[in-house]
C-alpha cells in the first residue's frame, strides 16, 4: 500500500484518507486539497494583462519617431535649400545687371563726347555718331544680341515684323525690301524682332 505524507501536527498512527480524482480511479494522496493555493512556479513568465506593451508595439513606434524626425530634417533641408536659391538667383541677376550696364558705359561716354564737339564740322559728327552706333551693336552682339538688318532675304515670321507690304517687281514675293526698324537677338533670346517691308505678289 502506498505511502502519502503527513500533515503536520498529526500522528503517524492517525490513518490519511486518501482523495480521490474524480475520474473513477484509484484515489491520489498528491492532488491538492480544496480551498488550497496551487503552488506558482519561480520561472512563470506575466500573463498578456500584466506584461505591458509587447515587444512588435515597441518596434513600431520607433521606427514612425524616426521616420518622423527624417520628414522634418528632410523639410528643413528644403526650406534652407529654396532660401540659398533665391538667394543666388538675386545675386546672378544683380551681377548681370552691372556687367550689362558697365558695357554700355562706353557708349555713352563716346555720345558726350559727341555732343561736345556739336558745333564743330557737321561731317565729323556724324561719322562720330555712326562709330557710337557701331559701337553700341557690338556692344548687344556681344552680350548674345546680334543685329538683323538684312535686305533681299525671305520672309520669316520669328525674325520679322510686318509693318507694309507693297510690290515690288524687281523681288519675289515675300522677300524683305525694307528695313524699318533693326531686330536684336535670335529665338529665345530675342529682344525684338525687325520691323520690315515686305514685297507682295501682283
């Protein structure tokens, strides 16, 4: 017959009852008895109430603070960048501004120097003033301006302005026999296009 253990305070001679399991079988001395606390093992892990956020919930919010810190350093790189710009861009224009009137300063010193000399010989002021008026081209041709002024060439819509058309039998139709007024500068970089004359058909 087995043994079971002994309560405390009670003699060896007192007889145990045994408990039995409910299943039918033979009864157990080791289940505990009701109204017992079930002894809880030194390495049981918290249940899911008691253990806090889980590790995954910990991850996640990690990763979005860093997300979110690099959309902000990322804004703040494109305001400084927007700024910088702006910044050069206004620089550029004022360099260009001074370097286009510093080129024209030439011109008009030859233009006072003309002026000076108004009652000298009508002859040589006028060749003064043609030589600042050649002056003044080369000046636009070499900040990317050049002149038209041709005579004899076809029409062309992107280089031509029409002010008159008459005939003309000595050119063909649509040819350039006047220029009116002079164009500067060619496609994009067109300051104005040629004012001209335009021969007709009969």
């Amino acid at each position: 017959m087995p043994a079971y253990p002994q309560e405390p305070g009670r003699a060896a001679s007192e007889p145990v009852e045994p408990v039995s399991d409910g299943t039918g079988g033979p009864p157990r001395g080791d289940l505990p008895q009701p109204g017992s606390a079930r002894p809880v093992a030194a390495n049981c892990e918290p249940g899911p109430d008691t253990a806090g956020p889980a590790p995954a919930e910990d991850e996640y919010t990690t990763a979005i603070q860093e997300l979110e810190d690099r959309w902000r350093r990322a804004l703040a790189d494109l305001d400084n960048l927007r700024k910088r710009h702006a910044r050069e861009l206004e620089r550029e224009r004022a360099v260009e501004r001074s370097r286009t009137a510093a080129a024209f300063l030439p011109v008009l010193d030859n233009l006072e120097l003309a002026l000076t000399h108004a009652g000298a010989d009508p002859d040589a002021i006028v060749e003064g003033i043609r030589a600042v008026r050649d002056q003044a081209v080369n000046v636009l041709e070499l900040l990317g301006y050049p002149r038209h002024a041709e005579t004899g060439v076809a029409f062309d819509p992107a280089r031509h302005e029409v002010v008159r058309v008459v005939q003309d039998s000595d050119a063909p139709p649509g040819t350039v026999v006047e220029v009116l007024r002079p164009g500067y500068g060619d496609g994009e970089r067109q300051l104005r296009p040629a004012a001209v004359t335009v021969a007709k058909r009969e």
